[in-house]
C-alpha cells in the first residue's frame, strides 16, 4: 500500500505546494467576485437602456447570462489546471486529450455552436424581438415570414397569417426584414380614368387622409398626415396615383384598410371614378 500511495511524499508535496494553491484560490475567487459585480452593473445599465429604448428586458438578461456563463468556465478551468500543475499533475497531456475531444465536439456539434452565436448577435444588436412581424431569407433564399412568437439563442418560432409555425435554426438566417421596427407606412396605389382632374384627386386624397386622422378607432396608428407622391403608373385604361401614411410599427394593413374606406366615400362625394 505505501508502495502504491507514498503518504510522506504527498504530504511533503501538499505542505510545498498548500500555499500557491492557496493563493491561486483566493485569486480566482477575488477575480471572479470582481468580475461578476461588473456584470451585474452591466446588466442593470443594460436594463435601463432597454427599458428606455422600449426593448425586451429579456435581451439584457441574456446578454450578461451568457457572458457569465462564458467567465465562469473560463476562470475555473485555468484556475483547476494551475492547481494540478501545483499537485504535481502532468498538465500537458490532459490538454492535449481536452483539445482533442473538444475539436471533436465542436465538428459534430457546429451547427448548434453557430445557431447559439447567431442567436446572441440578434439579441445583442436587438434585430427582432417577440412580437415583431418580420420576414426572414435563410439558405437558398427561402423566405419565411411571420410574427416573432417565440425567440431562443437556438432558434426563432415565426407564426404565419394562416396559422402556420415556422421554427428557425438562427444559424441559417441571412437576412432579415423588420417590419415592426421604428415606423412602417401604408402605401395605397389607387387607380382612377385618364379623364380625371389630378389637382381634383389630390383634392380628394387629402380629405380622405383627414378623415383617417381624424378615426377614432384608427387615427392613432397613423403618425403622420398621409401624403400623395403622384402619378405612380400610366396604364391602357387608367393612371396609378400613390399616397402613403406613415404609421406605428406593424399596423399599416389595418390603416391601409380603414383609409380605402374614407378614400371611396371621398372620391363619391367628389364624383371621381376609381378604375
């Protein structure tokens, strides 16, 4: 037995090394403390920001979930292998046969490393959040577009108009188009006969963009008196006019039906023919 396990030895060994490995713990652990309170005052900066700019308090939370998670292994895992150094631990073949496992890992496991990576870059630059409508291209420029109803660092869950969920690896994404970020506008391209006085139409356009500023139930989506660009479009039969109201995030299909509305009850009391 003491051939196998010479006590002296490692006593003599652990009396040598007690206090590097000592003060290597109390590094790691001062280091570590240090580190996790400015996380934390992160977190709360981050908070804030959020809360102001209207974000989802959840991003702040997982930004600094991650970074945590990433220091802590880190800080433990050099500070376990100065210990074994101390102990009297070759080292080098342990990370060796570490770097080895951890190559092999990572080739089978690529595709859910780079769907977490994507997954926090959207969180870090607030590309979408639950809620947004939002059409995504992934590979070969399939589009897929829905509301964002479910959001991981993994994946995206988009709910379609018909019901349909799309689950998302975020690793495939290549583009995306929020259309529930910052503003959106209702653009309405109304046709009316060649015989039509345009000043007349303009007319007719602008009343009908007071009516919808004016709507009770829907004036409020529309952040902006609707405006007509002109002639968008001269066609064999009739001309395309274009007018456009700026709206809130995501409510232009409802403005852009409520305005069709006040803009037939302009055009009949201006005895203007749509076509």
């Amino acid at each position: 037995m003491d051939s196998f396990l010479d006590i002296p030895k490692l006593t003599q060994l652990l009396l040598a090394s007690g206090l590097k490995i000592l003060l290597i713990v109390v590094v790691t652990l001062a280091v570590f403390k240090l580190v996790r309170g400015l996380l934390s005052r992160l977190e709360r900066k981050l908070a804030v920001e959020d809360s102001q700019a209207g974000r989802n308090l959840l991003r702040s939370t997982t930004l600094v979930s991650v970074l945590r998670s990433l220091f802590s292994a880190t800080v433990w895992l050099i500070s376990g292998v100065m210990v074994l150094g101390e102990l009297g631990v070759e080292v080098g073949p342990l990370l060796a046969a570490a770097g080895i496992v951890g190559v092999a890992v990572g080739f089978g496991a690529q595709s859910l490393v780079r769907d977490f990576v994507s997954g926090f870059f959207v969180l870090l630059e607030d590309q979408y959040r639950v809620g947004d409508s939002v059409e995504i291209s992934i590979v070969d420029g399939v589009l897929v577009k829905g509301t964002v109803e479910r959001f991981s660092l993994r994946s995206t869950a988009l709910r379609e108009s018909d019901g349909s969920l799309h689950h998302v690896s975020n690793g495939v994404v290549q583009v995306v188009s929020n259309r529930s970020a910052g503003w959106s506008q209702a653009i309405l391209d109304i046709g009316i006969a060649y015989n039509q006085d345009i000043s007349e139409v303009t007319e007719a356009l602008k009343e009908a963009g007071e009516l919808l500023v004016a709507d009770e139930e829907l004036g409020g989506y529309v952040s902006e008196t609707p405006v007509m660009l002109g002639v968008e479009d001269l066609g064999e039969s009739r001309v395309t006019v274009r007018v456009v109201a700026r709206t809130l995030p995501g409510k232009q299909k409802e403005v852009e039906r409520a305005f069709r509305q006040h803009i037939k009850e302009a055009f009949e009391k201006h005895g203007i023919a749509a076509s």
